[in-house]
C-alpha cells in the first residue's frame, strides 16, 4: 500500500465533515451560532409541549392544527414588514428584543401550565404573537449572516447553521417527550425560559450591524421594491414556490400525537417529533459535500420531491420504527433542500434587498409548515390520520414535478456562472469606498 493509498480514507471522511471555516473566522458567528443552538433548544422542548397541552385539554386533531391557523395571520402581517425593518434599522438591535419577547411569551405559558386549571385561549395568544415575534427576527437574522462570514465561506455557514438547528431538534424533543410525561408540561416550558435567557446575554455581544446606505426606509414601497426584485429572479421564486408546496401539502406535526395512538405506541411521540430533526443532522454532520455542489436548483427540486415520496412511506407503514424510519428519511431530504435553498439566496442577494427577501423567504418556508399543520389536522378529522399523511405526500411528489417543468430558470441554475453570484462576489472582493 502506497502512502498516498493509506492517507485516502481519511482525507475522504474530512471532505465529508462540516467545513468549520466561519467559526473559527468569525467571533460574531460563533456568538450568533451558539445563542441559536441554545433557545432552540428550549424552543423545541415548547414546540413539542404545546400542541400535548392542546392535545390533553381539547382531544381535537383540528384544534391542534388550528394552532397553525393563528401562526398564519401575523407572518402574513409582519413577514413583509420584518423584512423591511430589518433593511432599514439595526439588525442587532432587531434580533435581541425579538428574543427578549419570545422570553416573555414562554415565560406566559409556564404560568398558565401552573394554574389549577390551566386555560385554551392563552395558548393561541402565545402562538400568534410568537410568529409575530419571528416574523420579524428572522429576515434581520437571515440577512446579518453575510455580513459576518465571508462570500466563499457561505456554503459552510449554510450547513453550520443547518447543524445548529438539527442538534436541538433532534435532542429536544426527545428529552421533551420524557419530561412532559413524568414530569409535566411546566418544566418544559421553564426550561425554555431560562435559554432565552442565556441566548440574549450572548446576543447583546455582537457588533452593530446598521442599515446600509443604499437601504430604503420600512415603506409598502420599499417592500414592493422587494417583491419586483424576487419576481424578476424566476430561480428565487423557484426555491420558494418549491419548498412552500412541499411544506404546505405534507408536513405532519400537527397529527403526529394521533398518529403515536393509533399506533399504539404512546411513548414514540417525542421520537417521532426527533426523527426529522434526526435526518437533518445526519445531512449536517456529513455536509461537507455540498460545498462542491453547483447546480442548487436541481438539489432543491430532487430533495423536495424525495421529501415527498418518505412522507408518504410514513402515512402508509403500519410499524411504528418504519414510521420513524421515514421521518428520519424525511429530514433528511429537507435538509438537503433547505441548504441549498440558503446558498443561493446568500450567494445572490445584495445586501441593500437582502431583509425584504429574507422576509419573502420568512413567508415560503414558515407559511407552507403553517398552512401544512390546518391541512393535515382537516385531512386527519375527514379521511383518518394515516390517509391525512400519505395523501400529503403523494400530492407533494406531484406538485415538485409540475413546478419542476414549470420553472427553467430553477433547473438551469449554476453557481459559477449565474450573473447575480458572479456581481456579488465581485461587489464583496472589492474594497469599500473611503
């Protein structure tokens, strides 16, 4: 065996590890990565809490998909105009009173949670103006990541993010699942909390990052500038149009806690919500890849509709482990998507446009699950759980197709030579001016 032969294993398993590159470059991405990985923790521990709670007070699989119903109103309200602000004001700012609020929400369900008689309607209140809350951190928190990691490095920041989410998705509801049953729905929430408490202490240290100059003021206007720009780049609106059927046809949350009873396995609920988190991890550990990837719009459509087909395996399999089998599987797939989703707004964008499309963004990726849990919960009270997931999934693989033929400009995309990368990645290798 040669030297070069012994040495080709390992170098194969570091091309598949996550490229640790804008960690170890940039201090407010390390600070931004970790207060992340932390409140989402705490916020999966709520997400899996809350719809039990509704589940245990109400016993209606449409009642728990409603809880997307009252999510939809303030992301269709603030989506937009989050994106706006987070243009027009300071993006630090924007991010640590955001999560300041959502501290507060959580904090608003622990007390009910510890009420003799805990109370329905506080539970919808806390959902809605939560999604107000995200609505407008997330396009200011979308758009700051190129300004802290450098134009080469976001393919890697992409899949570290990816690995940040899946790390907490995967644990959280796991440990959730365990600490609703024994120990009640009160820690869950209190454990939430305290991470956002943690989280804004970590996000109070990053730099300011003001509007740029070029950036309009917080206007129907200036989101109009916005929306004629995502209309003009027919790619973009691929990656949303994509992900949106496929979140809103086949996402299943809403009736997994029905679907764990009629299984018979009760105890597999905080598994089941951990098994697509699972699969995206597994992606974001093994990411290294992607940065070699081009041609993002055919992974996004091929992903999409992979996502579809083990949704559908999961509505159809009568074995509880192949349902998580599928699930995982399903994770996996939409994480594939969501990274390269990422890349091409990141790799495309200027920054002056970047928080109103981060808004257009907030909206295809959150309204879609949104809208997915009402469907779902609908499906399951009309034809039965089963029929409302696998139904979900056979309509979501044909919808990609269709959108798929519809959408050239998606197929033909090619990060080396699309114009927009290339002006952006000139527009940041130049120096800025005195």
């Amino acid at each position: 065996m040669t030297v070069d032969d012994a040495s080709a294993p390992p170098g194969r398993t570091r091309a598949l590890l996550p490229d640790l590159t804008p960690w170890r470059a940039s201090r407010d991405f390390r600070r931004l990565w970790v207060s992340g990985l932390i409140s989402n923790f705490g916020s999966f521990l709520t997400f899996v809490a809350l719809p039990v709670q509704l589940k245990d007070l109400t016993g209606s699989a449409a009642a728990v998909g409603a809880i997307g119903a009252v999510e939809l109103v303030p992301l269709l309200l603030f989506g937009l105009y989050g994106g706006a602000l987070a243009d027009a004001w300071d993006k630090r700012k924007l991010i640590v009173w955001t999560e300041a609020g959502q501290g507060l929400l959580s904090s608003v369900l622990l007390v009910n949670a510890l009420l003799p008689t805990p109370t329905i309607w506080p539970l919808y209140v806390v959902a809605a103006l939560s999604s107000a809350l995200v609505s407008v951190q997330r396009p200011a928190m979308d758009s700051l990541w190129p300004r802290i990691v450098a134009h080469e490095h976001l393919p890697a920041a992409s899949a570290l993010n990816s690995l940040r989410w899946t790390v907490g998705g995967v644990a959280a509801p796991a440990l959730a699942g365990v600490v609703v049953a024994y120990a009640g729905l009160g820690w869950a929430y209190a454990a939430d909390v305290l991470t956002f408490v943690v989280s804004v202490a970590l996000m109070g240290r990053i730099a300011a990052s003001p509007a740029a100059r070029e950036a309009a003021k917080p206007s129907l206007r200036a989101i109009a500038e916005g929306a004629r720009y995502a209309w003009g780049r027919k790619d973009l609106l691929g990656t949303y149009a994509v992900d949106l059927a496929a979140m809103f046809l086949s996402m299943p949350l809403a009736v997994l806690p029905f679907l764990a009873d009629e299984l018979d396995a009760e105890w597999s609920l905080g598994l089941m919500y951990a098994s697509v988190p699972a699969g995206a991890l597994l992606v974001s550990l093994t990411s290294g890849w992607t940065s070699r990837v081009h041609r993002h719009g055919r992974m996004v459509v091929l992903s999409a509709a992979l996502w579809g087909v083990a949704i559908t395996g999961a509505g159809l399999a009568g074995n509880v482990w192949a349902v998580l089998l599928c699930l995982t599987l399903a994770g996996a797939f939409d994480m594939v998507s969501g990274i390269f989703r990422g890349v091409m707004w990141d790799q495309t964008i200027p920054d002056e446009l970047r928080g109103r499309l981060a808004g257009i963004e907030l909206l295809s990726y959150s309204v879609g699950p949104t809208l997915g849990q009402v469907r779902s919960g609908a499906f399951a009270s009309w034809l039965g759980v089963r029929a409302s997931v696998w139904s979900g999934g056979l309509m979501c693989l044909t919808a990609v197709g269709l959108l798929a033929v519809s959408l050239p400009a998606l197929m033909r995309y090619d990060a080396r030579t699309d114009e927009h990368a290339a002006r952006l990645r000139t527009r940041r290798a130049s120096p800025p001016p005195p």
